[in-house]
C-alpha cells in the first residue's frame, strides 16, 4: 500500500502553533494548490487543504511560515471523524506532513523581501563575481569541475 502526497502551494492564514497534553508541538495551516486545469471561465481553480505537521516541523512551521507562503508539504493522507456537539458524526481527511519546505524567504514586516530583491544587492565595497552584463564568460574547460 502507498498514501504518499506531495504539495507546492501558499498558505491562507499564519499557521496556528498548539502543544498536546504531553508537550509535542502540532501546527495546522490550509494550503492552496492550484488545478492544473482551468474551469469553463478560463479561470484557475485552487484546492484547499488541511495540513498538520508535529515536532520541530511544527514550531519551524509556525516561526516561518506567514499567510501567503509558497511551501511544499510532503506527507501522507489521513481520514478520522468524530462527533460535533450536536452529536453529528463529523468527517475530516487532512494531510499529516513529514516534511515541510520553505520554498522562499521569510517576509520582513510588511515588506517582501523577494530572493530577486537580495540577489540584486550587492555588499558594500564589493562588486558581483558572478556579473557579467550577458558577455560571454572567458573560461578554459580545464576550470570547470565536470
């Protein structure tokens, strides 16, 4: 039997950080992942999906993790239910993570602070090694390492 799942998308609110009785750390957030189809509209559709992550996992994903962060969650599929004060049998399927990635930096305050807005900047007093105006870069085979 397999249940294994792999997500890429973007939170829709702060992932919200508890700890059990026993004192392990459990955080769940929803993702949305869009369809890699569009509707009649021509309109892309999003799914939205409970995630739950434990551990460090957890408290990483609670420090890092805002509204609108792009992450990857890979885990497995999990079903369980159980009875609402009114006595309703209530369904829910989740995805339990094993792992969660950060697939871009942490936002700043208010700021977005993109990897194309860091990798722009350069240290004071140093120019870009790696810069080359789109020349051609002058190097023997002998330097390269493959």
């Amino acid at each position: 039997m397999i249940n294994r799942v792999v997500l890429v998308g973007r939170l829709t609110k702060d992932p919200e950080l508890k700890y059990t009785p026993s004192g392990q750390a459990v955080a769940t957030f929803t993702l949305a992942v869009n369809r890699t189809f569009t509707n009649q509209q021509g309109e892309r559709e999003a799914d939205f999906l409970n995630i739950v992550v434990w551990r460090k996992q957890a408290e990483n994903a609670a420090n890092f993790l805002n509204k609108g962060s792009l992450a990857g969650v890979e885990g497995r599929l999990q079903s369980r239910s159980y009875e609402d004060q009114s006595g309703k049998r209530i369904f829910v399927t989740e995805v339990v993570a094993d792992s969660v990635q950060f697939l871009e930096p942490k936002k700043q305050g208010n700021e977005s602070s993109s990897y194309s807005q860091k990798r722009n900047q350069s240290p004071a007093g140093n120019d870009d090694p790696f810069k080359n105006d789109g020349q051609p870069i002058d190097i023997s085979d002998e330097d390269l390492p493959f």
